[in-house]
C-alpha cells in the first residue's frame, strides 16, 4: 500500500492528542480543560490531512477545514459563557 | 522514493515532532497561561509543516491553495481563542486550586 507510511504517522498523532485528554482530567481550571478541545481542534485537523493523504481522498481536507472553523467556534463560545457566569468549576 | 516524497515525509515528521512537544508542554507547564503558549505556538507550527508536507504530495493547484487556507483558519483562530481564554482565566480564576492568581 503507497499510503500506509501516513496512516501510521496518523496514528501516531491520535495518540499524542490523546495525552491531551489527561489535561481535560486534571483541570484543574476551565479553562485548562478547554485547551484540550483547542488541541483537538489543530490535531484533528493534522490526522485528517494526513489520512487525507493516505487515501488520496481530498474530501478529508475538507472536513479537516470544517473541523478547524468549528473548534475555533466552540472556544470563543465557551469564553463568552465564561465571562457571564462567575467563575469556577462548582461554586465552593 | 522521489525526492519530494522523501521531503514530504521529512516535513510531516517535523510537524509531528512539534505536535509532541506541544502535547508534552500543556501536560507538563505549571500554570494556564504558559499551558496556552505551548500549546497555541507548537501546535500551529506542527500542523503548517504538516501541511506544507502535504502539499508537496498535491497535483491541483486548488487542492494546494485549501491546505493552505486550513493552516491559515487555525492560525488565524488559535491567536484569536488564545487570546480570549488567557483573557477568561484572568478574569475568573479558579482560587480553589491557587493555581493562576493574576487577577
């Protein structure tokens, strides 16, 4: 298979983002836990592209655009809930 | 094996690198604020050597021009959600955990 080499470096990928998820189990902020979504959001995007190489499928680097425009939306989203509801994870 | 395969996969491997020590540095910095540079900085240069590593691999000059436009939607993205989470955690520290005490 000519695209196996990008599958793999794919997978190597996924499993650095998922090193990410111990930060979003940690905290101990919010907003530490939201970088997790924001790492998401840049890494999904470089396993879409690289699986997007892999099967030679341009479709995927239009869902890795989408992907981008859509954590980009969720942050700010989260950011602006934030500002207007106080601070913390539990009132304590 | 071309010589542009061979420096695309060199480039993907650099990007990859720099993907690592982004996830390396949100788990390991102290506090939010250097959590959002590691993360914001590393991340963004990994994902656009990737995507020049990509390119290299492209025939259409269409399918080039949208690789480019993705790198440049997350940087374009990520300076501005960097901007608005630092500015978040300023204004609303968790004190509970004394870990980010700006404000």
């Amino acid at each position: 298979m000519m695209g196996q080499p990008y599958v793999l470096l794919a997978a190597y990928l996924l499993l650095t983002l998922m090193g990410g998820v111990l930060r979003a189990v940690w905290g101990p902020t919010r907003a530490d836990r939201m970088q997790t979504a924001q790492l998401f959001g840049t890494g999904g995007s470089g396993v879409l592209i690289l699986l997007g190489l892999a099967f030679e499928d341009t479709a995927l680097f239009d869902i890795a655009l989408v992907l981008a425009l859509l954590s980009a939306v969720v942050v700010i989203t989260f950011t602006r809930n934030m500002w207007s509801s106080g601070s913390g994870d539990e009132p304590s | 094996m071309s010589i542009l395969s061979a420096l695309s996969y060199l480039l993907i491997a650099c990007g990859l690198v720099f993907f690592t020590a982004g996830t390396v540095g949100l788990l390991r910095f102290p506090d939010v604020f250097s959590r959002l540079h590691a993360l914001t900085k590393a991340d963004n240069l990994g994902l656009g050597l990737l995507v020049f590593g990509a390119i290299l691999r492209q025939g259409e000059l269409t399918v080039m021009l949208k690789l480019v436009l993705i790198w440049l939607l997350v940087l374009f993205a990520s300076a501005t959600t960097c901007y608005l989470v630092a500015e978040a955690a300023r204004r609303h520290p968790d004190v509970k955990e004394g870990r980010n005490d700006a404000a």
